[in-house]
C-alpha cells in the first residue's frame, strides 16, 4: 500500500554521510522520492550521488549550505522553490570531542547549539507558512538519545539535543492540525560523526570507537527505522537497543546514572573520556 511518503520532494540535511546518506538511498530506491541533499563538502556529495545507481542519480540534487547559519536557509529555500518540496529532514549534526563543561570554548558552544537546534528551528520557520498550505507536508528532527540520558562529557551536545526535543516535541503539537512533525532520538550508530573534521581532533580514539560499535546500530539499519517511523507518521520514536536501555536507566535514576557512567569511564582508562574526569 503506497502511503504518504510516496513520490514526495524531500530535503535531506546532513545527506552525505552516515544515517542521511542511508535515509535518501531509501528514500529515492524505494519510496520514488526526489531528494535534495544539503552539506557543506560539495566533494563528499558528488561521490554520494556518483555512487546512486545510474537511474538513480537523476533523483538526487544538492545545493550546498552551512544549516548552522541562519542566511543559507535563505539559500535553500531558493534552491527548492518551485520544486513542489513538502518534507524536511533535519538531520546535520555535529559533537564535541569528551571534554568537562567549563573546559569547552564559547565558540565550540555556540558552533553546537547552531548546527543541532538553531538550524532547525531556522528550518522550521523557513518553510512552515509553505507546509501549512499541505497537510501532506512534514518536519522530521533528528535529536539523540542523549538527550534524555545526561552523558557527563558531552554536556553541550545532550544540551542541544534537548532544546531539539522539547521544541520538536512542542511545535508538533501547534502545528498538528496543519503538518506532521516527527522527533526521533537515535541511539550510537556507525557513521562519522566521532571522527567529524569540525573538532581539532578526532571525538573518539579508534580503540574507545571499537569498543562502542560493539553496541552500535548500522547506519543503514538506523536509516531503515527512521524511514519505516516517518511512512508510518510517528510522533516521537527513541530508536536503537542501546538507547532504549539508557532511556530504562535514566527513567531508574536520572542524576546518580550520569555519576555511573563517569565511574565507567574512569574504569575503563579510555583515552577519550580523560578530560572528563
Ligand atoms: N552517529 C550516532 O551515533 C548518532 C546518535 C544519535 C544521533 N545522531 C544524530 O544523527 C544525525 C546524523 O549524524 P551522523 O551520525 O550520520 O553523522 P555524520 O556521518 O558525521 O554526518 C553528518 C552530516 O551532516 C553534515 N553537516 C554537518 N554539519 C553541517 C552543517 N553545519 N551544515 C550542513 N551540513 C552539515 C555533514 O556534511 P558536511 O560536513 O559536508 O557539511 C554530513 O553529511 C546528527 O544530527 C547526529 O547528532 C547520531
């Protein structure tokens, strides 16, 4: 049965790499969507879209924008006008390297808080007058888990993904009789987020990443979920084994479970956790 999602014009934030790759492979090989894919690196978008299948590739366009400040959403909303667009993936992301609160700079601090949570609520008020002429449109944020689970070290990343919820969760009530609105917190998924070339040095050391993608979910699996939620008009959806084990602990004890993970990680000696303790 073809459901909402079918034949749509689709923006995809972040679609180069990790989970928005995988989530426009599947948007345009099974649901005939046409994607346009937003990055920064216009290298790393070619080589995605040289590597769709050759009838594929007609399906993907990219226009190149820092989500992170607010004028080239300008630029995207050009880019898409007339192009009958009515979906919106918020998915660009980005971390910090394991570091105590105090210790991280204003700069990296705003950096976070304007690639995670201001690019999307810029997204939502660039197209919500648009989307609110169809009711077929849709706003998809992609938060984290770690925004309900306080990992202690990634204080600004759990921070910006919080705000993300609590405003996803609060404009998809306002906007509930004009447009969908669907927030997902994924949990540790194999991309490149922790070796992010924004960061002076990698977020995790290749022996602190081995050990958590023993936990973690392939992206093309993550992607599969996502996709599978949006089609099916889900709300709000944690996603991930791990995560919803952290979302148990948390719910268990949501302060003293943040003490257990920095006992963890003084236990473990990991390179990337020694700034946190
Ligand atoms: N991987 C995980 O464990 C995990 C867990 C929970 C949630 N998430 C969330 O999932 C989302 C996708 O992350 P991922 O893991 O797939 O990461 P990824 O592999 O690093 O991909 C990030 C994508 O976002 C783009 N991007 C980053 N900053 C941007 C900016 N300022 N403007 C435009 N595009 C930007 C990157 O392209 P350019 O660098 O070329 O711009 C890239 O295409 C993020 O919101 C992340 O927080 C990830």
């Amino acid at each position: 049965m073809k459901n909402w999602l079918y034949n749509k014009v689709v923006i995809v934030t972040g679609a180069s790499s990790g989970i928005g790759k995988e989530i426009t492979k599947i948007l345009i090989s099974k649901y005939n969507c046409k994607v346009i894919g937003v990055a920064r690196n216009e290298n790393k978008l070619i080589e995605f879209k040289n590597s769709l299948l050759e009838n594929n590739q007609k399906d993907f366009e990219y226009c190149l924008a820092d989500v992170s400040i607010k004028e080239d959403w300008n630029k995207i909303y050009n880019f898409v006008k007339n192009k009958n667009c009515s979906l919106l993936i918020n998915n660009a992301g980005t971390i910090l390297p394991f570091q105590k609160a105090d210790k991280v700079e204003d700069k990296d601090i705003e950096r976070i808080f304007n690639t995670n949570f201001f690019s999307c609520v810029n997204g939502y008020k660039t197209f919500c007058n648009d989307f609110r002429k169809n009711k077929n449109s849709g706003i998809i944020n992609i938060a984290s888990v770690s925004a309900i689970c306080a990992l202690p070290g990634a204080s600004y990343y759990s921070a910006s993904k919080s705000a993300l919820t609590s405003f996803s969760k609060i404009v998809s009530s306002e906007e509930h009789k004009n447009f969908f609105i669907g927030t997902y917190l994924p949990g540790t998924t194999k991309t490149n987020l922790f070796k992010n070339k924004d960061n002076v040095k990698p977020v995790l050391d290749e022996k602190t990443e081995s050990i958590l993608n023993k936990f973690s979910t392939s992206s093309e699996k993550m992607a599969k979920k996502i996709v599978k939620y949006i089609a099916k008009k889900k709300r709000y959806k944690i996603i991930g084994f791990d995560a919803k084990l952290l979302k148990f602990l948390n719910s268990l004890a949501p302060v003293k479970s943040s003490d257990l993970y920095l006992r963890i990680y003084k236990k473990s000696k990991l390179e990337s956790f020694k700034d946190t303790l």
